[in-house]
C-alpha cells in the first residue's frame, strides 16, 4: 500500500442505505444479547459478569460480559510479554497485510457493527458508520504508516561509518478505551501498538463490550497469531491492573481526565524489579470553544454550532460546549439559536431523524442536570429542548446557557452532554484570552471571514485542534490529526503522521568502516 | 438550428448590450487569475457583514495579500492598503462596486422596489419568475417568515400584473392560459427540518405551507414553480410535490413546477419518475418543468470528493450538455403532458430546443427559455425577437440575503467551462454551436 484513503461513510441520503442499515439492527436485535468473553492467547472464558444495555431503552441487555479478573490479568500480560519478541521480529510489511485483513473484515460486517453501535452506545447512525469507517481507517493507515517508519529517516553520513536509525516495538502495550467511539478508538489505539510491533492487551470500556468483541474478531480472523491480542472486558479494575503491572511497557488511554491523571502518577513508578520507564499516551478531553467573530456568515456558524455541541448528545471529547460571540451579533446569534435549538429532535438513535440521542447512562444525566441547575441558580437563563420522548432512556434536553457567571461549572468543567454556554464577547481578542485561561486545550473553533484574523487565532491558540469555518467534531484519519495539549492530553496526535513514535524505541546503529584505511 | 443558434447569437447591437460586454470584460479580466477570482467572491461575500468601509477595506486589503498583481481590483485594493485615508474612499469603492454587482443580478429589494424592473421587461416582450432570497433557514420563524413572504409576494404580484398590457404572445399555448405571476420557492427556506437522512421530517413540516402556498396560486391563477437545491434535499423535495400535484383539490390548479437538473447522472430516471406521476395525477393543468443544468456543480463534487462518495453530476461538462439535449427531447415529446421551459444561457442548448420543438411541431408559445436576470440579458433580447417566450429569473432581496445567490452566479458566469465566459473571451461562435 502506497496511499492511504479514508474509508467512504456510507451515503445515507439514499433510502437503499438506510434500509440496510435497518435490517441488520433488526437483525441485531433478534439474534439477542453477545456473550463477551475475556480472550487470552486465543483461549476463550465466559461466565456472565456484567451487562452492558442500550442507552435508549436501558431494559434491553446488549451484550453479556465476562469480568476479567486481576489473576487473569497478570496471565494475559505475562502471555503477550512471551509473544513479544516473535512478533516485533515480524516484518512491518506483514504485521501490516494481518491489519490490512482486519479492516476488510470490519468493511464486510460494517452494516452489522454500525447497529451494533447505535444498540451498545446509543450512537445515531451517521456516527455510528463514520465509527466504524474510522476504525478501518487506523487499521490502514498506521500499518502504512508503521511500514514507512521501518525503514529509518535518512541521517548524516560521513566517509568511515555508517550510521543508521531504526525504531522498535517497545513491548506490551495496555490499551484502555472509551465507549464514545466503542470502534474506532480501541481499534486505533490497538492498531498503533500493533503495527509497530508491540502485543496488546486491550481493555474495553464496560459499557461497549460487544464493540470490543467485534474488533477481537476481526483481528482473530485476519491472522493475528494468538498471543499478540488479549480481550480483557471489566470495570476500572482491569484497568487498574495493567497499568500497575511491572511488564506493561506502554499505556495507550483515552477517557476522563481524573483517570487520566492517575494513569501518569502510577505509570511514573518504577516497581521492584521493573527495568523500563513505562509511556503513557493519554488523550482526557476538553472544555472547547467556538468562537464567532462580527464578520462570520450566520447561515453556516447555526448549524455548526448545534452539530458540534449537540451532535451524539455531546458526548465527543471534541464536542463544543463554549460559545463565544462578537457582542455586535450576539443577539441575533441568540435568537436564532435559540430557534433553531427548538428544532432538534430528541430521540432514540436508531430513528434517523433523531440529532440528539439519549446519553450513555444514568449518571451522566444527572450530572449534566446538576451542572445546568447551578448555571442557572447562579444567574444563567436557560434554552431547552421542551419535547422528550418517554421511556426510560436517558435523555437530556439540549440546553443553551446564556450569562453563566465565569466561576460557573458549565464554563469550567467538561460536561460530556449537550450543554453549551454562550457568552458574548468584545471582539476576537477578548475571546482567545477566554480559551487561554482554560486547563483544556483539545479542540476550538474561529468563524470569521477575514484570513488575517484566523491566522492570529491559528498563531496563539493553545487547542491541539483548530477547526476555521466548521464544526468543531469529525477528525479524519490521515487529514486532521487529532489530539490536545495542556491538560487534554500528552500532545500525542491520532491519525498522524508522529503518532506511532510513542510505540517504539528509537535505536541508533554506528559502524566503523575503516579497516587499515580502506573505507568502503 | 446553427441558423437560429447563429441568429440568437449575432445579435448583440442594443446599447444596453454594448455596456454589458464591457462588465463581462472586466469580469473575465478579473476571472482569468484563480486567486484574484476567489478574492473577489469573498470581498462580495462579506461585504453585508462589514460595518462601514473601513471594515470592508481591511478585508480586501487581507484577501489581496501575496497576489502579486491585483489587476483591475488594484484601484481599490493593494494600493490603499499602507494608506488609512485612501483606504476608506477603496472601500468605498469597494462597497459601490459590490452594490452595483447586486444590482446587475437581484431586481430589487422587495417587491415593491422590483414591480417596475419587473414591468419593464414585460414591455420589453419577455415575463418573469419571481425568487425571495433569504439566508437559510435554520427556525421555525424563518421558514414561517418565508412562506408568508411568498404569500404577500404572490398577492403583490398578481396586483401589479393585472395592470401591465395585454400580451397574447406570452399568455397562452396550445393548452391554454399561461400566467402571468410566476413564483419560484425554495423547500429548503420553507423549513429548517431538512434532513438528508430523514426527509420525512422536512417534508412533514413544509407540507402544510407548501399547500397554503399552492391554494393561494390557485386562487390567484399563479405559476408556483417549486426550485430543485442540492442533493441532500432532492428526494424530499420530489416527492413532496409529486404528492401534492395528486392532492384532489389541486386537480384543476395551480399551474405547478417542477426543475429537473441535467447535470446529475440520474436525472432522465427521475424525468421518467415525473412523467408517469404526472400522468397518473390526471390534473387539468399540466406540470411545468424546467431543465437547468444544475447551479451546486462545485458542492455536490466537493461533498463527494470529501465523504469518498461517486460524484452525483456528471464530471464531464459535455456529458451534462448531451445529457441536456436528450432531456429536451424527453420533455418536448410530452408536450403537452409537460409544459418544459429549457433554462440556459448556452446558445446550443437553447437553439437545439427550439429547432427540435419546430421539428416535433410545436408552436413557438409551446415551450420556453428562461434566463437569469443580468445573466441571459442578451439572451433575453435574441430569444425575444425571435419569438419565443422568454422568462427571466428574478430574485428579489436585501444585500444579505442575496450574497449567496450573487455568488453562485459569479462563479457560474466566471466558470472556464461556462458558455458566457467563452462568448466573453471572443471564441467562435460555430464552434460554441457544435455538438457537445
């Protein structure tokens, strides 16, 4: 493979595409809850352990679970650490072709994965198939991308030696994974760690088992040989596991902040015994920000906005949850807005009409209600959706919080729902200082017309992403890479070019070429 | 048809024509250079959204950066930028050029200002459709906002028609009355629930204004001629008014439209589409169509491009020109199933219609052309004297809200492929006559 090429999303304006799509969640749904076992070296062990359910209707048991127990932890890393050295020794070229077979075979069950994302995660249908075409896509590109890498960068060269650089995989490599995107962030953490070499023992969030299980197999049916891939579903103490054990070279996590944090502080002990400093990368979210200056074409900032604050019911560590306006547009921003926020439909996302799914589970509800709750004890008028479905899902009404006060959790905390405060500004100046003062630094928006102010923005913005005249959601594989800096995340970029260096150790070979003064 | 098509083409002698060439020089002056052409779409673009000239000026001045030579935008443009005091009067400048520019291709501001533009180019010999640009429609006010415009508008327009003179030539075909007061709407500003995954949302909350829009028409004896946009909302916009034209109570009236685009690959499947519902509506006025080449060449191509979708137009230029020529003979054969009105400013697609339509038997009143206002004006003038009816598409609106349009048009007019663009830069005729 020469190029890469993004997976094609399906086009789900024509009806044919949508009707397939709903036979196979139907599908889905009549063959009954997936049984999701832990997998170590290719051995399978099941006894119901947890549940994962469908966020819509939240009786509706999707998967059955195995939970992974610390024992079989300590087996799992011990066996991948055994499988190490023979699978560092594969060349790029097949560890590639394996990762290749893989994406195929999520690209021949894409309609079946698609649904099942939209049962597992709640996940409306147009994410759910950009999920799994992304997850195709890290398969693809980083083996591409690993291939390219083993072959060393050019370095100096000078008469009598011969100096060469080469990265290896460093060894076992711990994958914990959200539920956000339940496909493409396990696959891509995984298949980064994969292409360059290193054996992985991956750990699904609780809540999308089933996703995992169909990443497992696709790998498994690509040939992956046994021991390079566990499947360790459980709750934080799976995590918690790994990531303490001595032989866990590289930790891969994306997720809260707060787990996060704790990952690095644990990962920065060296354990009796323990001869490697182990790597963290660690993707945590964001608190990000569009911002819309007085010359920005409204027609596009409307639709945009509501996409990347709304969209998935803001559950995307890219997803916009701060608004700042040019005072000079600012009311007529709020009114259509708050119009057009009127016209989001709530619903469960298996309806293609539905923009707003319900959330995962039932505390994130209430905690983006306490959040909205204080935004308005504290001063802030609020904009809801006024339609709810009924049913037990866990649905929250799109919100807009207009005049929260600064100190207020909706303008300092992540939310992780579809919450967004608006604040006027003063100009574009006064907006940047606002994204500034903030811990985060994942994503931002700038809507302005005028290329002089998007490249002082671009010049100063602290955001790992910035998105100029869109939304602020939606990174492709190879075209945006994606990632935050402060406290969002280790500067790592999914996607991109430099992302696979964190997998490897560099190794540098100088030989002496002179023998009696002959020089080759 | 290389006669009619070299009869409509030579005759380009009125004074008003003579001024036009002129704009089109500079307009293919400022095309020929990608980058100046681009400067100058988002200098009209923003420019509703800037307070002041000042503001206008530092836009250009920012859009002109690294062009090395700014050409016939220099006047107003790079020089001024290391002066403040020259740069105000090159924004104004500035501002007077893109005013002049919407005036060239919007007819006025509201109706009232456009009543008589409008009359004079019914004396002139031709008729219109009226267009109420609007920016999107993103609430439910503003797709309220915009049905209601077009009631007024529909009201207004019959008023002032009622007083213009008698003009057989235009008023009636072989089937009968043709009217006088033609809207065009936009599905997509009658709703802000369109969804190219759910049409049935759009559709469910645009039905109802669509068909109060319709009764007025028909109360009114009206032409509502509903326009065809992008991809994303064509399936809902089809059938929304496919279902409608078999509503009974719209068996006898209005006199409906439809627009069918030639440059999607699909489109003599949906023409067959339109044809059989047309004919099972079993309505006493016939479906009007119109045959345009399609005005989203750029967006569908890129959206395509972007998702990794095969492009729904035809990439081939010619390929949309065949295409259009086997649509015009669809259409014409249907005569008079379908009234079709062959809307283009390309001398062979409007010469091919009008040499085939006398070839079929058709009455010159039996079909139209239909131009673009500051676009087909030339066109107008040649399609008139040769005595066929010509419609010329008006738009109606504020600076803001016409900026899209007048930009889409720009593009359309400055397009290397495009047929003005060629006139423009003296290529000879015949050869823009040949087969596509």
């Amino acid at each position: 493979m020469t190029r890469f090429v993004n997976e094609s999303v399906l086009e789900l304006r024509r009806a044919v595409e949508r009707e397939r799509l709903a036979a196979a969640l139907a599908e889905l749904d009549r063959r009954g809850p997936i049984e999701v076992p832990t997998v170590i070296g290719g051995e399978r062990r099941f006894a119901p352990g947890f549940d994962s359910v469908d966020p819509g209707d939240p009786g509706r048991v999707v998967a059955r679970a195995n939970a992974t127990t610390p024992a079989e932890v300590a087996t799992a890393v011990a066996g991948a650490a055994a499988a190490a050295g023979d699978w560092r020794a594969t060349p790029a070229e097949e560890r590639a072709a394996i990762l290749a077979r893989a994406a195929g075979e999520l690209r021949r069950r894409r309609y079946e994965l698609a649904a099942l994302a939209v049962r597992e995660c709640a996940k409306p249908w147009a994410e759910a198939d950009a999920d799994v075409c992304e997850a195709i896509d890290f398969l693809e590109y980083y083996g591409w991308r690993a291939v390219e890498l083993e072959a060393g960068p050019e370095l100096i060269q000078l008469p009598g030696e011969r100096n060469t650089l080469h990265y290896r995989g460093r060894g076992v490599a711990a994958v914990i994974a959200p539920w956000n995107f339940p496909l493409a962030i396990p696959i891509g953490m995984s298949a980064a760690a994969l292409a360059t070499g290193n054996p992985v023992c991956l750990k699904p969030a609780e809540q999308s088992p089933a996703c995992a299980l169909a990443l497992y197999e696709a790998l498994e049916a690509a040939g992956l040989p046994a021991g390079v891939l566990s499947l360790l579903p459980g709750e934080g103490e799976v995590g918690a596991e790994l990531v303490g054990h001595p032989d866990v070279q590289t930790i891969a996590f994306t997720g809260s902040g707060a787990v996060g944090l704790e990952i690095i502080r644990r990962a920065a002990a060296v354990a009796p015994g323990q001869r490697h400093l182990k790597r963290t990368v660690v993707e945590m979210g964001g608190k990000n920000a569009i911002i819309v200056d007085a010359d920005a074409d409204l027609d596009d900032v409307v639709p945009a906005v509501l996409a990347s604050a709304f969209g998935f019911a803001g559950q995307k560590c890219s997803a916009a949850s701060r608004l700042l306006v040019h005072e000079r547009v600012a009311d007529h921003l709020r009114e259509r807005l708050e119009g057009a926020l009127e016209t989001m439909l709530v619903g469960q996302a298996e309806d293609f009409g539905t923009d707003v799914p319900p959330l995962i589970e039932a505390a994130s509800r209430q905690r983006a209600e306490e959040i909205v709750a204080a935004a308005a004890a504290g001063g802030g008028e609020l904009a809801r959706v006024e339609a709810m479905p009924d049913g037990e899902g866990f649905f929250f009404a799109p919100t807009l919080v207009f005049g929260a006060p600064p100190e207020a959790r909706v303008i300092t905390e992540e939310i992780f729902g579809p919450v967004l405060s608006v604040e006027p500004v003063a100009g574009v100046e006064e907006a940047c200082e606002r994204v500034d003062a903030q811990a985060h630094a994942l994503t931002g928006g700038i809507f302005t017309r005028n290329p002089r102010t998007v490249a002082a923005v671009a010049a100063r913005t602290p955001v790992g992403n910035l998105y100029v005249n869109r939304g602020t959601t939606g990174a492709m594989v190879g075209r945006q890479p994606f990632g935050g800096n402060r406290l969002s995340g280790n500067g790592t970029k999914a996607g991109g070019p430099d992302y696979l260096l964190h997998f490897v150790d560099p190794v540098a070979v100088t030989e002496n070429t002179v023998r009696h003064g002959l020089a080759p | 048809m290389l006669e009619l098509g070299r009869r409509l083409g030579r005759r380009r002698a009125s004074a008003a024509a003579v001024k036009r060439a002129a704009n089109d020089r500079t307009m293919a002056l400022v095309a020929a250079d990608p980058e100046l052409r681009a400067a100058l779409f988002r200098l009209v673009d923003v420019a509703p959204a800037c307070r002041g000239n000042e503001e206008l000026r530092a836009h250009l001045a920012a859009y002109l950066e690294g062009i090395e030579d700014p050409g016939p935008l220099a006047s107003f443009g790079s020089r001024a930028i290391d002066s403040r005091a020259l740069g105000r009067a090159s924004g104004g400048v500035a501002a007077t050029m893109v005013r002049q520019m919407a005036k060239r291709f919007i007819v006025g501001e509201t109706i009232v200002d456009a009543a008589r533009p409008i009359e004079r180019i019914w004396r002139d010999g031709a008729t219109v459709t009226v267009d109420l640009l609007g920016e999107a429609t993103v609430t439910e006010e503003e797709g309220r906002a915009y049905a209601r415009r077009c009631d007024e508008a529909l009201v207004e327009l019959s008023r002032h028609a009622a007083g213009w003179a008698d003009r057989p030539a235009v008023e009636a075909d072989s089937i009968g009355p043709i009217p006088r007061v033609n809207l065009s709407v936009k599905v997509t500003a009658l709703t802000p629930l369109v969804r190219a995954a759910a049409p049935e949302r759009g559709r469910a909350d645009a039905v109802g204004r669509l068909r109060e829009l319709m009764r007025r028409a028909a109360g009114l004896g009206a032409h509502l001629h509903v326009d065809m946009e992008s991809m994303d909302s064509r399936e809902m916009i089809l059938d929304l008014v496919l279902d409608l034209l078999a509503e009974p109570e719209f068996a006898a009236g209005p006199s409906l439209g439809l627009v069918l685009q030639a440059y999607l690959r699909d489109s003599e499947e949906m023409l067959e589409r339109i044809l059989a519902r047309a004919a099972a509506a079993e309505r006493s006025v016939p479906l009007t169509i119109r045959l345009v080449k399609g005005a989203y060449w750029d967006h569908e191509t890129i959206e395509a491009a972007q998702h990794g979708w095969a492009p729904p137009v035809w990439t081939d230029k010619a390929d949309s020109d065949r295409c259009f020529e086997r649509l015009t003979r669809r259409l014409l054969d249907s005569y008079p199933l379908v009234r079709t009105a062959i809307a283009s400013h390309n001398l062979r697609s409007v010469a091919y219609a009008a040499a085939y339509a006398e070839q079929i038997g058709l009455g010159p009143a039996d079909f139209e052309i239909q131009v673009l206002r500051g676009l087909g004006d030339d066109l107008q003038e040649a399609v008139v004297e040769a005595g066929l009816r010509c419609r010329v598409y008006c738009p109606v609106g504020d600076m803001v809200s016409g900026m899209a349009y007048l930009v889409r048009r720009l593009l359309e007019n400055t397009s290397n492929a495009s047929f003005l663009a060629s006139r423009a830069s003296g290529s000879d005729l015949d050869a823009l006559l040949g087969r596509p």
